[in-house]
C-alpha cells in the first residue's frame, strides 16, 4: 500500500522569502507524484506532477518541485512567495487507480 | 465546460436520515471518484469508477454507496447517515482511466453535517 506523509502542518514565510513544504511517500514501483493546492472553501486544484525524467519539475503559479528517489521526497519549492500563496498544500501519490493524499500543510505568507 | 459540479453545497442530516450527493462532470472523464476532507486527514478515497456501470471501493467505503449509470454522473448514496460521516466531500474526475498520471479535477465540495 501506498503512503503519503507532510511532516509540517504549518509553514509561516515571509514574503519575498523562498519557501518549501516538504512530502516524503512510500509505494512499490514507480511513484506517480502530484501536489494540489486548496484556497478556502474551494476545491482542490491541480499545481504539478512528477511522472519520469528531469527530477526538476515545474508547475503553476511559479512552484516547482523536486523529485529525490533515495529519500523518497518529493518536496515543493517556489523560490520568492506571495501573500497569494496562502493556502492548504496537499501531496499526493497515484498507484494504480488510487490517489493517496498527505494530510496537507497550511502555508502562511505574510507581507 | 462548467467542469465537475456538485450538489447541494451544504446539508444537514439527522442521524439515520439517507441523503444523495450528486456529482456531474462535462469533460467525458472515464474516471471519477469520490473523497472525504477531514481535518488533519487529507483526503481519504471513498468510491471510485473506471467507467460507466464499473465502481469499486477506496480506502473508507463503509457507509456509502455509489453507482455509475453514464459516464457524465457518479452519485454518492448515504444510506443510513452518522455522526462520524460529517465531513467535506470531494467529487474528481480524470482522463482515460489506467494513466495514473493524469491529474484529477475536482468539484467545489459538499459540507455534510450530521446531527
């Protein structure tokens, strides 16, 4: 079975400032690595996706994550945060037709 | 396309009341799937559909019923509400199921209370 963990249940940054919230999963094979993001009382919406290749991987609004296979991390990182970024951060891992989500980290920008 | 869409936005039930959540998607996704938000818990899969007339169950299925008649709809039946199913829920939907690359789309959400 497949597991997600986000240590942090909340990151505080400054704005201006780079900032990371870390996922760490667990899952037999080839992980399928997503993060989500949820503005209040919203749905979730889709940010970016590690599927194979570059370890680098880039997403909306300016976030990009990095993909680490020996520490089992795929951690999210945007190098300059807004107040806009304020928001619940979900990491997520797909295997076979199940997503399996990290309880989240609510990420806090203040000006 | 109006994208996934749920009904009603909220719903107050008492305990051993059944209630239907809907759930509708214009985007001809072969997937959908149902989630509960609990605070702390993430999201946790309930019921999922790999295609008309085809479900199966997700990690907290007790409780629940679903059903999937056309590829547009995948309602969520509570057949016998309880105290511990007051939660946020969460319809999603996806392209061609068996690509779990593919990132999933998900509804506004429904806030059940039970009572």
């Amino acid at each position: 079975a497949q597991s997600v963990a986000q240590p942090e249940d909340q990151v505080n940054v400054a704005e201006g400032n780079p900032l990371t919230v870390k996922c760490t999963y667990s899952v037999s094979g080839n992980p399928y690595l997503f993060w989500y993001v949820q503005y209040p009382n919203r749905g979730l919406q889709f940010l970016l996706k590690y599927i194979t290749g570059d370890n680098l991987v880039k997403g909306s609004y300016g976030f990009e994550a990095e993909f680490n296979k020996s520490q089992t991390s795929f951690h999210l990182k945007k190098p300059s945060a807004l107040v806009s970024d304020s928001a619940l951060y979900f990491c997520a891992v797909n295997y076979g037709n199940m997503l399996t989500f990290g309880g989240g980290t609510r990420l806090m920008v203040k000006p | 396309n109006a994208g996934v869409t749920q009904t009603p936005k909220f719903q107050v039930l008492k305990t051993g009341q059944s209630m239907t959540l809907q759930c509708a998607q214009d985007m001809n996704h072969e997937y959908m799937s149902w989630y509960r938000q609990d605070p702390g818990m993430g999201l946790r899969l309930i019921h999922y559909s790999v295609g008309a007339g085809i479900t199966d169950q997700g990690e907290v299925p007790n409780g629940y019923n679903v059903s999937r008649s056309t590829t547009e709809d995948f309602p969520l039946r509570l057949l016998s509400a309880a105290p511990s199913q007051t939660s946020v829920y969460f319809c999603a939907s996806s392209y061609a199921t068996g690509t779990p690359s593919n990132e999933q789309f998900f509804g506004p959400g429904t806030r059940l209370t039970v009572l």
